[in-house]
C-alpha cells in the first residue's frame, strides 16, 4: 500500500538511477563457508546474503524423523548490524515468516522423498539487508544446496518486482520497499517455468500483476544464468 508519496522516480530514473525494469549490479560467489557441505554469498546492490547448507544427514532426535521423507529446515535471520538501526538478535515474526517461506519456495526442487528419516537444514544470514532479501536469500540458498550436492530437479531462482509512483519495477531496494504502493516476491522454477513463492503486499489491478509477473519471470532468467555461472566458476577453480 503506498505508506508515503515521497518521489522516487525522477525522469524515468529510479533513486539509484536504475531504469524501472532494470536489476541492480547482481554478485554471486559459491563456497563461502568453510564447515558448511555448500554456501553461497549473493548480493543484490547492497542486499547481501550468506546461505549454507548441511545435509543430507540423519535427522536426530529420532522422534523428528518421517518415515516415508527427508525434511527441509530453513532459518532466516538478520544480522543485528544488517540495518541502520541494531536489530535486536534472535527470531522474531518477521523472521519466522521469512524462514517458513524460503523452506516452501525450495521444497519443490528437492527430492526430499528419496531420503526418509533424514534432514537438510539451510541457514540464510542477512548481513547487510536493502530490500528484497527474501528473494535473494532464496537465490543464495539455492545456490548453497546445489554446492551441498543435495539432489535438486533444478536451483529455485527469485526476484522482487512492484509498483512505486505509479510505474513497475523490479528488483526493490528498502527505500522502495517502504514506499511501495505494492510489493511481490516472487520464485520459480526455471527449466519447468513453475511459480514456487508468490506473495504480495499492497494493491494491484489484474493487468499489473500480470504485467509484473511478466517482468518476474523475465529478470528470473537472467538471474538463473547467473546462478548456474557462479555454480561453474566453483568447479572450475576448483
Ligand atoms: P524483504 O527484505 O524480503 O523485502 P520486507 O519487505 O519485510 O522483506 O523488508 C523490506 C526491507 O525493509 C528489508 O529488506 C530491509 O531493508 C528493511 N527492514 C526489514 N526489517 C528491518 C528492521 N528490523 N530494521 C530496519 N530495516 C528493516
């Protein structure tokens, strides 16, 4: 919902004099973390998120375990020096939120069925948080999987899009995000075009999701190319 009416676009260019369809300056490095099976540290601008993966492994206390399946864990959480004001440390709503939707955006991909009575747990830090770090955290853990040799049926690649001023954009830095008339995260599969996260905030017409769906989709791909290049860079230095 539009919160204030501050302009943030100014003959066609966006505060940080982005065009509306345009991503931000995308960096993406696979092997990160050390102790992690697969990690992956991805920035968006000056979002930056560090994802590591540990699993397959048995999942204990048994009780937890699922006969007939693995399981996903997800934990999402900022670092308390990710925003301008400390964000007090530990889980918090938000972060809950966070955390249940990144495990649906990627459950999808993973053959989870494969390997009963076992866990995957993906760990996605924010360390410095401008917007969108849901999806880019999405990308980030995605990436840390595939590096963790989980068996995937493809990576999950994801982007923001939305409407500020009027006009759609994709890729929301915070400024954006706080001032947005309306704001969707979005995921998917890449090789099998399927939609694994869509959630909005804020009031669209049905001709504008689509539209924005439409620049999702797009950026999406752009951002998969990347995924996979980042995945090769790590074997062939390797
Ligand atoms: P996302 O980061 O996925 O877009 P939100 O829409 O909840 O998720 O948050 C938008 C942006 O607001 C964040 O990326 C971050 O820049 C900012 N933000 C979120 N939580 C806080 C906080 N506790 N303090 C300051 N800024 C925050």
């Amino acid at each position: 919902m539009s919160k204030t009416n501050i302009q943030l676009i100014v003959d066609g260019k966006r505060i940080d004099g982005r065009s509306p369809g345009e991503l931000r300056p995308i960096n993406m490095k696979v092997g990160i973390v050390e102790r992690a099976d697969g990690s992956a540290q991805v920035s968006f601008g000056n979002t930056t998120i560090i994802a590591s993966a540990y699993g397959p492994r048995t999942l204990y206390p048994k009780f937890l375990q699922e006969s007939d399946t693995g399981i996903l864990r997800c934990r999402y959480m900022m670092a308390p020096f990710s925003v301008d004001e400390r964000k007090s440390p530990g889980p918090d709503r938000r972060s809950i939120e966070i955390s249940k939707v990144i495990r649906l955006a990627l459950e999808p991909v993973i053959f989870l069925e494969e390997f009963p009575r076992v866990v995957v747990d993906v760990f996605v830090e924010v360390i410095q948080a401008d917007g969108s770090t849901r999806v880019t955290g999405i990308n980030a853990a995605s990436l840390a999987l595939a590096m963790a040799g989980v068996p995937m049926k493809d990576l999950v690649t994801s982007c923001s899009v939305g409407k500020i001023n009027g006009t759609l954009i994709v890729d929301l830095n915070g400024k954006e995000d706080n001032n947005s008339e309306a704001d969707v995260a979005f995921a998917m599969i890449p090789s099998k075009n399927k939609i694994t996260l869509l959630q909005m905030d804020g009031l669209l017409t049905k001709e504008e999701l689509h539209k924005l769906l439409q620049m999702a989709r797009e950026n999406c791909m752009k951002i998969y190319e990347l995924q996979k290049r980042a995945l090769k860079e790590k074997y062939r230095s390797d």
